[in-house]
C-alpha cells in the first residue's frame, strides 16, 4: 500500500456522507479508501467513455472519406466476401 501523504479535507452534504459510510461499511474499509477506490472507477469510466467517443469519431471520419471517394460499401463488402473463398 502506497504510503499517504496528502490530507484533504471536504465539505459534503449529509447524503453525501451517508453514502460514503455505508460504502465504507460495505466494503470494510476506510472512508479514505472508499474516495481512492472510487476515484479510480471514475478514471477508468472516463477513459472507456473516451475510448467509445474516439472510436465513434473514426468510424464516422471513415464514413465520410468513403463518401467523398463515391465507394459503395455494400459492394466492396461483398468483393471483400468473395475474396476470401
């Protein structure tokens, strides 16, 4: 475990708090431990949001430049199909 060298101090409504306790004892931790770990599912969810985001816009860039070169999809799908027997 790293060794903790920062403290911080929070102002958090009573839901807030409430919250932070009951996942405190759901995990068996401590409250501290309940923000760290927390702090890292929202790290790892924006990434994997980021990701879906990024591979969107590519696949719509694609799209686009397939437009502009007037290639019909369907029939290159089906050349690619074919090739491949």
């Amino acid at each position: 475990m790293a060794t903790m060298t920062h403290r911080a101090t929070f102002a958090l409504d009573s839901c807030a708090i409430s919250r932070l306790k009951k996942l405190s004892t759901i995990w068996q931790t401590s409250q501290a431990e309940v923000i760290r770990r927390s702090l890292e599912i929202a790290e790892q969810s924006n990434s994997v949001s980021n990701e879906i985001e990024n591979r969107l816009k590519a696949f719509d860039q694609l799209r686009t430049r397939l437009k502009k070169r007037k290639i019909n999809v369907e029939t290159w799908i089906q050349t690619a199909r074919e090739s491949r027997r």
